[in-house]
C-alpha cells in the first residue's frame, strides 16, 4: 500500500511549562520521499505547516523504512500406492505470507525445484519434498518440505477352490493360489517371501460338507497382503440300494424286506446310515396274485447320494376251496348223520367251531355233531386258504304243541295264542282246526263260534326241515251263550238330587257306565247320580267269557228352586272337601253367601257362587266348631230365595 502522512512530531524548546496546544498554530503537514513509497527501502519524512508568535521553529526529517514481509512456501504433501516407478517432481506448494491480494504470479520470479530424499523413492516409505528456486523483493522467502509418502499395494492371494469326490479319506493342504495386485511386470517369485501353508475347517475334513481353505504365511515388502479364502467341496459318493426279491401267498402280511448295498467306500458299511432304507409296495393283502415291484426308499447318509433299484415281490394265489352238504345241514333228531364235501386238489384241516377234527384231512367229513364246520386248504406253495363258505350245521327236535284262548262267547271272535315250544324246532309252520270246520295257519288263531256247546280245537306244529317230527296239541272249548241286553225302567228324581240308580246285578259282569256325567262310580252297578237335566246311560256288562251285553237306563230330574249346602268340610289342604259353597238350583241372580262365627261375627263374605269359604279369616285357620251361614239369591221367577245353615269345620 503507497504510505502518506507522517508518524506524528516531536517538540524540544517550550519554555515555562508550555506546550504545542498553547504555543503553535497551523495544520501539520508532511512531505519528503515518504509520501507514496511502496517498496522496501527508506525514505525521508519532512514536516511543516506550524506558526509560533513566540517560537522560531525549525523542522528536522524522519525516515519511513519499508522491511520485506515474511513469505513460507511450503511443498504439498503426496501419498501414492507402490506402483515400482521412481518419484521425481513434487506436488505444488502453498503460500503463506502475501499482502494485499498479492499472489505468486506478480510478485515471484525464478524457477520452482524439488530436491530432497523423495527424488528417484520407489519402494514403500516416507521421503522429503524440498522446495526452492523463486525470488521476491518484498518477500523474505522461508521453505518448508513436504513428504511423499508410498503405502504398500494391496494384493489379494485368493485359495483356489476344490471339488472331491467323498472317499472317507481326510483332507490336507490345498489346491495353490492366486494373485490379484501386483504391479510393474512383478509377479511372487520377485516380490513374496515366505512358504504357503493352508488352514481353515477343511485340514482333515472328511465328510460331505463345504470347508475354508485359508491359505497364509508369505510376506512383502512392498505388499499389503490380504488372503481370500477357497472352498473345498466334498461331493457325495454314489450308493446303490436294491430291494431283494420276495415272495409271499395272497392275503399274507409282507415279508420282512430286505436289501443290498453296492457303493460304501474305504470299508464303510450300513453303520453310515442315518436312517435305514423302507421297502413299500402297491400290493396289500388284498391283492390279486402276481407280480409287483417292492421300492426302496427312506435311506439317509449324510456322504452318500442314493440311488435305488426296485426289487420284485411275487403273491401267489390262495387256494379255493368249497363246501357242499348235498344231503343238507340239518340233523333230524339225536340220531341223525351227514356228510360234507371240500372241492379242490389240497391237503385239508377240517375244524369244528374253529376247533380242529383230528382225523379230519381229507375232502369228505362225516359227523353227527351241530356247528360251524369249517376247512382249511394247503396248497405246493404252502398257501393256506380257509373254505369260501362255512357250513353251520343245525339239530332239529320235535316241538311241543300248545296252545291258550281267552274267551269263549257265541257270535264273539276268539282269539287262540300259541304257545308252543319250538325252540330247537327251526321254522315252524302251524295248522289249527276249530272243531266246527274253521281252519287257520297263522302263528295265532280266531274263531267265532255261531252257536254255544263244546267243540274240540287242535294245533299241529311241523318244522319246516324236519316235518316228520310235526307235534300235535288239542283242547275242548265250551262255547257259552250270549245275554240278551234290556232297557230298564225309568228313573224320576229331583234335579240335583243325589239319588241310587241300580243295574241288573250279576255277580261275573264287569260294569262300565257311560256317559260319566253326574255319576259316583261308573264301575259299580249301583252308582249315585246327581244331575240337572234328562240323562239316558249305556250300561255295558262284560262277562268271563267275553260275552258282551250293554242295558239302556232313562234318568229324569225335575227343578226344585233352592240353596243348598254340605254341613261340614275339611280345610287341610288334601284337595278334598278343601272348600265350603252352596249349591245352586233354579237359580238366576246369586247375592251373597255369609259366615259367622258362634258369637256372630261376620267373617267371610261372597257373592260370586263359584267361590266359597276356605276355612280362614285374615288368613289365619279358624278353630274346628261349627259356624253360621247364610245365603240369598232370587229364582227363576224373581222370588227371592233365603236359606241359613250350620257348617262344622273340621281340621
């Protein structure tokens, strides 16, 4: 920057204490070679433009002295990768120092060099980058080196990667390497030192797997050495697994399967199996004869790749063999004998109820003895196979014929119930005959009989595969005759009187009289009726012999206007007489009903009929003793109607 103005003055010759504020007058002003300089040199400052009324002032010169300003070049640092070339140059360099916006290009001269130990380096290391070789006039120039730094090359030795084949050898060492890194035409005979080892899962593998092949122990110099890993891969082996050939007889279960084994290596056998081979085939028991394959499957080893070859399973047929009893399977009688026969070219194995006939081997059987006859037939392949039939052979005994009925009335069917034996008879069929010419065959018989009298009744049993040994039952029936039925003479009462009606009574009839209405008892012949209009009854008599007669009775009530009551009732909660009411007859319009105590205390009132006294007041059970009542309503000609009674409650 070009300098102008002074530095300040300095005074020397005031007297008596005064000073420049005091004594001078004028503006300070400069001049000489200072004003404007720019460089480095020294230049004179001349200052004036000061008055004194009392100072004869002299000016004495200063000097501006311009220095050079500090300037640092410093060399750039530079890092390179082994490359096997010679550095030489540097980097740039960087500045430190100018002023004013000055730079390198106006106020530097000369040539920039590079010396230092960084020349001509080529191997890994750091070296210096010195700088020289500019000028500056208003610089005071300071040089700084710079390093150059060579880092090892990155070199990557990779294990070359193996494929086997399982041999239950175990593995070592490796399969070489690779190099991937290296620089200028190098390669490792030049650059590497050290012996290649291997390591890693796959020294002394020896199943089926994939292992590292971690290759080490080579250095350089020049080298940052990384080491990938290979693979080593073991394959399985082949193993062939064949199911041997089998045979069985139709319906048998499978024999157990076996198999052979072609391919274990290094001595190895089916100990290697994790899982032990199955053998499966489509043929069940109920399969038909031939022919079939048995398939392997299921073997596990974990170093071995299987591969199965089916095996044959042959079924043969069974033998066929069927019973006959040309003669039938019934025994008739204790004494009876009958012969069954087997069809077929076999030995046989007669059995009894699954019980084996000694003696019994042949196709013919001979017995005497009831139940399930049996064979079983041995063919060449020693198949066995039971009879395609069983013979159950059966005993028939006579039956024994008998026979009950349950009435015995003319112009009235009567029914005969079987009741027969025929329990070891078989099929049984039946013949009746009534004694009158009447003939049935069903299980149970009926007959009706026109006219009474005495008839002989028989039923014969005969079973159907023995009918020689047919039973025959008979029995005597008297038929008795039938009660004319008659309508009684007419009975004239009081409507809602209780009043005794009577049938003809006979001491084997059994008494129904309908309808039930207003009746005591309609199983007696002598029941009460009480009714309130004409009622005409059906009385039915049945008989022991299931002769039925039914008499007609007319019953005619009159209306008689009045309130009636029972004089006593039992409030005890057994539903029976639980209730005291009146009974009303003739009546249109009811009033009331009262009770009263023996003192006369009121203690109930009604005036519905249908409701009546239960025996409490406030809801309490009276006492037993007798109470008061009395009653109103108006008839069917509009008199009026009293009535009063006494009541007796019994607990």
């Amino acid at each position: 920057i070009s300098f102008s103005g002074g530095n300040g003055v300095t005074y020397s010759g005031f007297v008596n204490g005064e000073d420049a504020s005091a004594a001078l007058t004028g503006t300070i002003t400069y001049a000489g070679t200072s004003q404007g300089a720019t460089v480095v040199n020294s230049y004179t400052i001349i200052p004036s433009g000061l008055s004194a009324t009392n100072y004869d002032i002299t000016y004495a010169s200063g000097t501006l002295t311009i220095n050079k300003a500090a300037l640092t070049i410093t060399a750039s640092d530079l890092t390179k990768t082994y490359d096997g070339i010679s550095f030489s140059g540097g980097n740039g360099v960087t500045y430190s120092g100018f002023v004013n916006g000055e730079d390198a290009s106006t106020t530097l001269t000369g040539t920039l060099t590079y010396t230092g130990t960084s020349q001509g380096a080529t191997t890994v290391n750091s070296y210096t980058i010195i700088p020289s070789g500019l000028i500056a006039t208003n610089y005071d120039i300071t040089y700084t080196a710079g390093t150059l730094t060579i880092n090892k090359a990155a070199l990557t030795i990779t294990a070359s990667d193996l494929t086997k084949t399982y041999d239950g050898i175990p593995f070592s060492g490796g399969n070489g390497v690779t190099y991937n890194g290296f620089v200028n035409g190098e390669d490792a005979s030049a650059a590497l030192t050290g012996t290649i080892t291997y390591t890693g899962t796959s020294q002394g593998a020896t199943a089926v797997n994939s292992y590292t092949i971690i290759p080490s122990g080579l250095t350089a110099s020049n080298y940052d050495i990384t080491y990938a890993t290979g693979t080593l891969t073991i394959n399985k082996a082949a193993l062939t697994v064949t199911a041997d050939n089998k045979a069985r007889c139709f319906g048998a279960n499978d024999p157990s399967f076996t198999f052979t084994y072609n391919g274990w290596v290094n001595g190895e056998s089916i100990t290697e199996l994790a899982a032990q081979p199955v053998a499966t085939t489509i043929a069940t028991a109920a399969t038909t004869a031939g022919n079939y394959d048995i398939i392997p499957s299921g073997a596990a080893a974990s170093n071995y790749t299987i591969t199965y070859v089916n095996g044959t399973l042959t079924i043969y047929a069974l033998p066929a063999a069927t019973l006959s009893a040309t003669e039938g399977a019934v025994l008739c009688g204790n004494n009876a004998t009958i012969t069954l026969t087997a069809s077929g070219n076999y030995t046989y194995q007669w059995l009894l109820d699954n019980s084996q006939i000694n003696g019994g081997e042949t196709g013919t059987l001979s017995l005497t003895t009831t139940g399930v006859y049996t064979a079983v037939a041995t063919d060449g392949n020693g198949c066995t196979a039971n009879a395609t039939n069983s013979i159950t052979v059966s005993r028939i005994l006579p039956p024994t014929a008998s026979f009950t009925f349950n009435t015995y009335c003319e112009n009235t069917a009567v029914t005969f119930t079987n009741t027969s034996d025929i329990h070891t008879s078989g099929v049984v069929d039946y013949t009746w005959s009534s004694g009158d010419g009447q003939t049935d065959n069903n299980t149970d018989a009926h007959f009706t009989y026109t006219t009474p009298g005495d008839f002989t009744v028989s039923l014969t049993a005969t079973p159907q595969e023995c009918p020689l040994l047919a039973a025959t039952s008979t029995q005597i029936i008297n038929i008795a005759s039938q009660l004319a039925a008659t309508r009684l003479t007419t009975i004239n009462t009081t409507s809602g009187l209780p009043t005794q009606l009577s049938a003809r009574n006979l001491s084997d009839a059994v008494y129904t009289w309908t309808p039930s209405t207003g009746l005591s008892d309609v199983t007696i012949y002598n029941p009460i009726a009480t009714i309130q209009s004409s009622q005409e009854y059906q009385i039915q008599m049945v008989f022991p012999s299931g002769c039925i007669t039914t008499d007609t009775l007319l019953v005619n009530p009159t209306i008689r206007y009045d309130i009636i009551a029972a004089n006593a009732f039992t409030p005890n909660g057994d539903g029976t007489n639980d209730v005291f009411r009146v009974n009303l007859r003739g009546v249109k319009e009811f009033k009331f009903l009262r009770i009263y105590d023996r003192w006369g205390n009121k203690i109930y009132q009604t005036n519905d009929p249908a409701k009546g006294w239960d025996g409490r007041y406030g809801g309490v059970l009276q006492q037993v003793g007798t109470y008061i009542w009395n009653a109103e309503a108006i008839d069917t000609n509009g008199q009026i109607i009293q009535r009063q009674g006494v009541v007796t409650l019994l607990h």
